[in-house]
DNA sequence: CCGTATCCTTTTCGATACTG
DNA sequence: CAGTATCGAAAAGGATACGG
C-alpha cells in the first residue's frame, strides 16, 4: 500500500495514474512540458476541452504539486500562468514516454 | 487528430491513456508483465479490485489487443488464462516507468 | 474455477450562462 | 482574461448474489 498526499493506492502504478490519469490531465502536462502557458493558450491548444474542466484538472494538478499557478495583478486584463513545478518536471520522461507510445500504436495499427 | 480501434484522440497521449487508463488497467499490465496468471491468481494479487471490475477491465484489455485469453476446457474446473499479447509486450517498458515514478514520488514527499 | 447479473454510488466530463 | 455556477449526462467502479 503507497501513501500520497492522504491518499492510498493499492499499486505503484495506481499512485502514478492518480496523479496524472483521468481523460485531460496527461494532454495538460504534454503542452506544459515546452515551457509556461497561460489558461487561454491552454484553451487554444486543447479545443476540446471544457473550461470548466480545464479548471478542474489545472487545480488538481496544482494540489498534488507538479503544476504551479503564477498570476499577474499589476492590471487588468489578468493574466495566470501555468508551469511545471521542479517536481512536475520529473513527469517529463514519463509524459514523453506515454506520447510515443500513443504515436507507435497508431502507426502499427 | 489520433484514431485506434475506432476511437477518436485529441493527443497522442489520450490514445494511450485511454487504453491503460482507468484505475485497474495499469495494475493488472504491472502483474501481466512477469508473465501468464490466472483469472484468480490476478483476485489474488489485487485483492481491492472486485470481479466485476476484473473482468471489465481485462476484456477492456482483450479488445484493444493487449492481452490474451486462453481457456483451458479439457476437463472441470475450468482454467482461464491471461497473458500480454506482443502487441501488449510493446507497453512494458512504458508500465515500468510509471511503477518507477510512482515509487520515486512516494519516497520524495 | 471463472465468471455474469443486478443494482447502486461515485467520479468524471460536458453545455451553457455568467462574473470579477 | 480567467475563470465560476449550475445542471445534468455518462462512465467507472463497488457490493452482493448467483450460474455454467
């Protein structure tokens, strides 16, 4: 049994899917991965996500630590940017890994 | 855009999580990657999953080609056998690095 | 032994309208 | 610009009982 912020997973591998599992949050993390995006280049680079949902996931990956959240108030408009934390990077491998694959099984399907 | 087995992806990474993702599929590939178990021998190793779920989730598996199903009918009682297919092999490494980042971010929090 | 059937709860995701 | 509020649909998963 693993523990990860209060949580419990059965599994190594259940810890990890907890984390960036679920239908959006790999795509985030895949478009973070070059550099900071702010919410609406997010939006543009994923079209079929909700806002809503977009929300949703940034907060979560915000909570378990690999996303940071920086907001710009000097004056409006407003302006938050999205980036990996130093804990999210060592995602990097791992998201590239699951994007290569995802292009393998196209191509030998 | 990123087609498999009908299914539409918006990410190379959704293709891929959308055929390990969920919060078993990943367990099971963890227990398949040593080799051939049993339907029980899996009960076994992942004693939270329920059999509905187990089953669910290895046809899941079965239909996108991941894995095998072998049957045993010779003779009562019956025996059922799970294995990666080839196809369900070209994971494995991909199944490692998320036990590894999952043990890795247990140990760093 | 290896599941399926039934019913239910929880989680996730979407559509749309609206706000500081 | 960057979200939230509300409502609802769909998918995933769980509990338990039963069947070939």
């Amino acid at each position: 049994m693993h523990k990860f912020k209060g949580k419990e997973y059965p599994c190594c591998t259940s810890l990890t899917m907890g984390i960036i599992g679920g239908k959006w949050k790999t795509v985030i993390l895949y478009h973070l991965m070059e550099g900071t995006l702010r919410y609406n280049e997010l939006r543009k680079e994923i079209p079929s996500v909700t806002e809503r949902t977009l929300s949703l996931q940034l907060k979560n990956l915000e909570t378990d630590g690999v996303i940071k959240r920086k907001v710009y108030t000097s004056k409006p408009p407003l302006k938050v940017e999205y980036s990996l934390t130093e804990f999210g990077k060592t995602l990097i491998p791992l998201i590239k890994s699951i994007a290569d694959w995802g292009d393998y099984a196209v191509k030998n399907h």
